[in-house]
C-alpha cells in the first residue's frame, strides 16, 4: 500500500505536466504562430500562380533542394558531418567536390567558392555566398543563351543583406534564383 501512495502523486505529476507542457504549451505556440507569422510556421513554402491559373507548390525557401543541371544555380553540398576541417576525410570529401566541379563547369577557372565545396552546420542550407553565385553566372547564362548580365540581375535580386545590416553575410536563395531563372517568379 505504501508504493500506491507513491505512485499516485507521481502519475498525477505526470498526468499535469503531459497536459500543460504537451498539449498545452504547444497548442500556445502553435496558435502565436500562425496568428503572427504564418507564412514560417507553415514552412515558408514557395507557392507561385501558373499562367492558367492554378497554384503550384515548389519547396520551403528555407530548405536546400538539390540542383545539377548546368541552366541552374548549384547549392552547397547537401548532408551533415562533424569532421574536422582538418581531417582526412573532410579533405577527401573537398577534393572530390571540387574534381566534381570542375567536370560539370570545365570551362570555368576560377577559384571555386568554399560553400561550393563544403557543407553547411545543418546541412539544408538554402542559401550561397554572392561569390558562390557569381562564380555559376557565366555557365548559367551559356546554358540558358542568355546575356550573363540577366543572370547576374536575378541573383543580385534574391541576394538578401546580413540580418539587422550586421549579423552574418549576404546570402544568396538558390531555389528563388532557380524559379526565377524559369520565369516562375518576378525578377
């Protein structure tokens, strides 16, 4: 009888903190983001109108999606590792990026960006340096037969500064470039 009268705060406990930090917790956050910030709390997906009307869905602008056709911008490599960046796998990985790079791009020789060649912390980032850009204009202006200009103009367009015009780096979105690119969205 001893243990029941153990057991019993210790279930109500668990029942209570279940209700308030289970449901109802995430039901307050929940709800404070949809009200305030709906279009992150939903995912940031990227929605554009077709010309016949209908609405398409084409990925979060928050989640890296994979591009390796030459008409289109390449993102940093996708998938997370913890290796030093010293370490002889991490330079195997590099090398075999950059010998990647250079049989999709041979005409390029230029110095390859390193968010080229390396991953990001989270391994989904969206986003590359304006140099990692750039460095893809002239290869996408060739595959598209484009002014390499019109390229340079849309990147530029969806080249976002550091946060609060200090914090971190300019930052450029692969997928907008990419739909831009296509004419799927304004530029």
């Amino acid at each position: 009888m001893k243990s029941m009268k153990l057991l019993r705060p210790a279930l109500v406990c668990f029942a209570l903190m279940t209700l308030l930090c289970g449901v109802l917790y995430t039901a307050v956050i929940t709800g404070a983001a949809q009200l305030l910030f709906p279009n992150q709390a939903n995912g940031s997906i990227i929605t554009v109108t077709l010309k016949d009307g209908t609405k398409k869905e084409y990925g979060s602008e928050l989640i890296a999606q994979e591009f390796t056709r030459p008409e289109y911008l390449v993102g940093r490599p996708a998938g997370v590792t913890n290796l030093s960046p010293t370490s002889e796998e991490q330079k195997k990985l590099v090398e075999e990026r950059i010998d990647w790079w250079h049989s999709f791009d041979p005409g390029n020789t230029a110095d390859i960006p390193m968010d080229l060649v390396t991953g990001s912390a989270s391994g989904v980032d969206p986003n590359i340096s304006p140099a990692a850009a750039e460095y893809q204009a002239a290869r996408i202006a060739a595959a598209r037969n484009v002014p390499v200009e019109e390229v340079r103009r849309i990147i530029q367009t969806y080249t976002s500064g550091p946060f609060l015009g200090v914090i971190g780096e300019p930052a450029v979105n692969v997928l907008k470039v990419n739909l831009a690119l296509d004419g799927l969205l304004s530029s």
